[in-house]
C-alpha cells in the first residue's frame, strides 16, 4: 500500500503522504537532492521556512531504543526517536539504508519518528513509540504509520547470528529470505510484524530499497559513509 508522492518545495525533494499532511501531521522522506543537513546554518533556515517550522530536534542516533519526548524545550542528546506534542517542533532522523519509521495520530495530535536499523527493529523500537503514544492519549485506531526508504529485503544480506537473534525474539522467519545460501532480511516487514495486531489504522510503506535507489538514496552498504538523508515529521502549526 503506498499512496506517496514525490514533492519539491523551495530546493527540498521528499516523499510524503499527502492525506496525512493535510490531516496537519508534515513530514517527509528527502531524497539526496536535497540539502543533507537541516542543522546547518543557511539549510536549516531555508528548511524551517519552507515547512513553517519553529524548531528542528534531532539525535545522536546510536541504534538503540531510546525515545525522547520533546515537550519542554531541552535537546536532547543521545537516541533513536523522538515524540512531538507540541506544535511546530519537527524530529529529524537521518539515514543511510536504516528504516525510519514514522507513527502519528492526527486528530489528537501526536506523531513519533524512530531510527530502525536491525538493532533497534530486534530490541522493538517501533512497538515502544507505539506505546509511548498511547500512554500519553493518542488513540490506536487513528495512528497511521509511515516507513520510509529502507534497504530491503532484495539487498539487506545479514549473517545467521542476525536471524537467530531475531528468531529468539519472536519474529516470523519469513521477515528473511533465503537466496543461493545468503540470508536477507527484510526491515519493513519486521517492522510491520511489530504493528500487524496493534490495531492501528493503516501502515503505509513508501517501497523503496536505498541500494537499489540508484543514487537517489544514500545507501551505507552501497559506500555512503557520512552521507545521511533527512527524515521529518512534525505537527503543523496552527
Ligand atoms: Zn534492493
């Protein structure tokens, strides 16, 4: 199921979902035409104007399973996602072949934005943003979930000790395939196993592998070292 569209706005290129932005949850998946960092002085001016944004948060990701709630004004330092209730604020993750996951209630509003590398989909991340959100009032029956560009499971080659983990934890096998003796696994469906009984609205996954992206993603694995694209959310201001 994807439903996104490709988007320019003033010198950004993302993908959104065009009927969860208009329900006031902005976000988007850039792609590497865009500027690569929304912190930097001059960029990250012209990113809060072109969003109408007031702030952008974002973390010293470290493949765990750290959630900060960006409520009162600190910054936070170290983490893998970040809750927004306050308006105009975005949470940034960066990536390079990592899922980034985005969950949101828009009528409450509310949205999270998780780093879900292998490490942070086996320690569950997604499943804690999940109930973080309904903790603090937002309803499961409204959250829409976004996945943006991920590597997948046509690239994401991973050693056996990586299925057992992820066997030991519950998931189904069939979130790896099996090709010629190589073992793949796919992050989408991993974490889409962790929303599958949730009861949450829908799951839309933008499908698209950062390996096989020819460019328009970074991919780690395909030699992108520093180089990171940015993914957004925040709740639109009123
Ligand atoms: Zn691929």
């Amino acid at each position: 199921m994807t439903e996104f569209v490709l988007e320019k706005k003033s010198g950004w290129e993302y993908y959104h979902l065009p009927e969860l932005t208009a329900a006031g949850i902005i976000h988007g998946f850039f792609t590497r035409r865009s500027p690569s960092s929304v912190f930097d002085k001059e960029e990250g001016r012209a990113f809060l104007d072109a969003f109408s944004l007031e702030d952008a948060i974002a973390l010293q990701q470290e493949h765990g399973q750290e959630i900060h709630v960006a409520d009162n004004g600190d910054r936070p330092g170290r983490g893998d996602g970040i809750l927004l209730a306050r308006r105009g604020i975005a949470g940034v993750i960066k990536t390079a072949d990592c899922l980034c996951v985005v969950l949101a209630d828009p009528a409450f509003p509310m949205a999270v934005i998780v780093h879900a590398g292998w490490r942070g989909t086996l320690k569950k991340i997604t499943t804690k943003a999940l109930n973080m959100m309904v903790e603090r009032g937002a309803a499961r029956q409204r959250m829409i979930a976004l996945f943006g560009p991920s590597i997948r499971g046509c690239c994401y080659e991973v050693g056996p000790e990586v299925c057992d983990a992820f066997m030991h934890e519950g998931f189904p096998e069939d979130v790896f395939s099996r090709r010629n003796d190589r073992l793949f696994l796919d992050l989408a469906k991993a974490n889409g196993e962790l929303l599958k009984d949730e009861g949450i609205r829908a799951v839309h996954d933008v499908g698209i592998c950062t390996y096989c992206s020819g460019g328009v993603f970074a991919s780690y694995r395909r030699g992108a070292r520093n180089e990171r694209q940015v993914n957004f959310v925040a709740i639109k201001d009123r």
